[in-house]
C-alpha cells in the first residue's frame, strides 16, 4: 500500500533516522512509538509528503488514497464545519465545486452539459449523494452535535476544531490513514468510538500517540524509532514492550559470551608468550599471533543498556 526505500533524514550533525524501509500493508493499524525528539511525528510527515528525506523515497501504490490528521487549526476558518469534514476526500469536494459553478453559469451550453453528466457519474460513484449525512455522522460520533454543523470552523473553539480535522481525516474511507495524537481532546465515549472505527477499517493505519492502551487496543504492529535506528515488531505496544525485554536480555547474553570468549584468547596468548619467553620456543610465539589475528577478526559486540528494557516513552 505504502512504503519506504532507506529513508535518511539529517539536521546538521545529528542523523534523525537512517535507511528506514518498512512496507506498510492493507488490514494493519502500525503505532509508531519513540522517545521525544526520535522523530515521529517528523516520520510521519514524510509518510505525508509534507517532508523530503535526504535520501530515499516513499511509495504510495497508484490509484490510493492517503489521509492526514491536519494539525494546522487555523487552516479551514472560512470553510463551514461540515464542508471541512467532506475536504477530506480531495477529489469529491473538487467534483462538489466544479458542480456548483456549472449549474450556475447563465451561459450553459452543451460542452457544459457534458461535462457535468461525466462530473454527475463520478459524483455517483464516489456516494457523493450521501457525502453531508456521512459527514453529519461522523462529527456526531465524535461529539461535535447537529448545532454545530452550519457553523464555520472559526466559530468553534480549539478542542471542537480537533475533532472536525479528525472526522475530515477519516472521512471518505480512505485507503492510507496517518494520525498523530488522534486521542487528544476526546471523552470515553469519542475515544470508543474511534477505535470501533478503526478496528472496522480495512485500510491502512499509521498512528502516533503517547496514550498507550490506546494503542494496545487499535494496533497489531509497532515501529520503534530508537538512536536514528527502526524495529519492527509484529503485535501491540504491549506485546513490543515485553519483545523488547527479550530482545535487550539475548542482546546482553551474546555481549556476555562474547566478552568470556576475548578474555579466553586474551589469556592464551599471554600463556603462550609467557611460555615463549621461558623456552626461546618459536612456536609459542606463532601460536600466540595467530590467536591475535584471531582476535583482531572478531566484530566487537557493543555492550546493551539495560536501562532502555523501558521502552523510551514519556506518558
């Protein structure tokens, strides 16, 4: 559906991440978790296209659909709430404008007419009929009342405005769904809501959210971003806290052997040196750098932190 090719972003010295590639897939909800500053939100507006990597590409597969939570709440004041909601689908509210000019044009002529038969059978298979009450549904569920669907969006405060971005992200059944912070502002039931809709949704998601049973609830993969490094890993935040336990604890084992292994070789070329110097004994001192050479080939393993058991999130 979506995907990455060794995605690289860099400020400066400092390298945010380095050749993420992930393929995002249809039927998957991914929470994208990370410490503060990991790049997450940053990630996603590449995902978006908002953001050029310096190096690599995404790919979105032809003829989809993708759809971002607008964090800009200032962007739709003019607009009413309900158009707002409906400019979510990009091409149904084109439709919707190129209708409404046409059937207005004192001078309609044929041309005209047959422009909107083409426009009219695209709007019908779109279910553009039923787009307002879709709409009107949607804010409903997420507690933006009937009252307030004719008003425009700068009549509404910011909390109201938040829930309007997030009923025009979901609107239209997109096929790629980015949200960041998707939670923020709702009430048990809004939240309930949300996530029946996206545990229904059949597309694919890509979430950040510092809430953490959220996630467990709506997500079956995580993507750590970590030290400019990405993890996949297949379940909840739940599942990924207690894989990356695991995954820490065989780390350190392989760090611990390893570290027995150098000392050993570390030891028998001393003994054989030692041995060398009593005897004037050549083939000690063969032995010996053949052990260093041995020595000089392993790839050392960098030592883990324990500490980072805790997934680095900050709720």
């Amino acid at each position: 559906m979506i995907s990455t090719q060794n995605v690289s972003l860099q400020y400066g010295d400092r390298a945010l991440f380095e050749n993420v590639s992930v393929k995002f897939t249809d039927g998957n909800c991914y929470g994208i978790i990370g410490a503060n500053g990991a790049g997450k939100s940053t990630f996603l507006k590449i995902l978006a296209g908002e953001i050029e990597p310096n190096k690599g590409e995404v790919i979105l597969e032809p003829h989809k659909r993708l759809s971002v939570l607008k964090q800009d709440h200032f962007a739709y004041d003019e607009n009413g709430v309900v158009e707002t909601v409906i400019m979510g689908n990009k091409r149904l509210y084109e439709i919707m404008q190129e209708k409404e000019v046409l059937y207005s044009k004192p001078d309609f002529n044929d041309e005209d007419g047959i422009k909107l038969a083409e426009l009219e059978g695209e709007f019908a298979e779109m279910d553009g009929w039923n787009a307002e009450v879709d709409a009107e549904i949607m804010l409903n569920g997420l507690g933006i009342g009937e009252e307030l669907h004719n008003l425009k969006m700068k009549e509404l405060d910011g909390n109201q405005k938040v829930k309007v971005l997030l009923a025009q992200a979901l609107f239209g059944n997109p096929d790629v769904l980015l949200l960041d912070e998707p939670t923020n502002h709702l009430d048990i039931t809004m939240l309930e809501w949300l996530e029946n809709y996206l545990n229904k949704y059949r597309g694919t998601i890509v979430i950040i959210s510092h809430d953490r049973y959220f996630l467990d609830r709506v997500t079956n993969k995580t993507i750590l971003l970590d030290n400019s490094e990405n993890r996949l890993f297949h379940g909840n935040y739940s599942y990924t806290l207690k894989e990356q336990e695991r995954l820490l604890l065989q780390e350190f084992e392989q760090y611990k052997t390893q570290q027995k292994k150098i000392e050993a070789i570390k030891a028998s070329i001393k003994r054989y040196r030692d041995w060398g110097n009593q005897g004037d004994n050549e083939k000690f001192f063969k032995k010996a750098k053949e052990l260093e050479k041995r020595l000089e080939k392993i790839e050392i393993l960098d030592k883990p932190q324990l500490e980072k058991k805790k997934l680095p999130l900050n709720f």
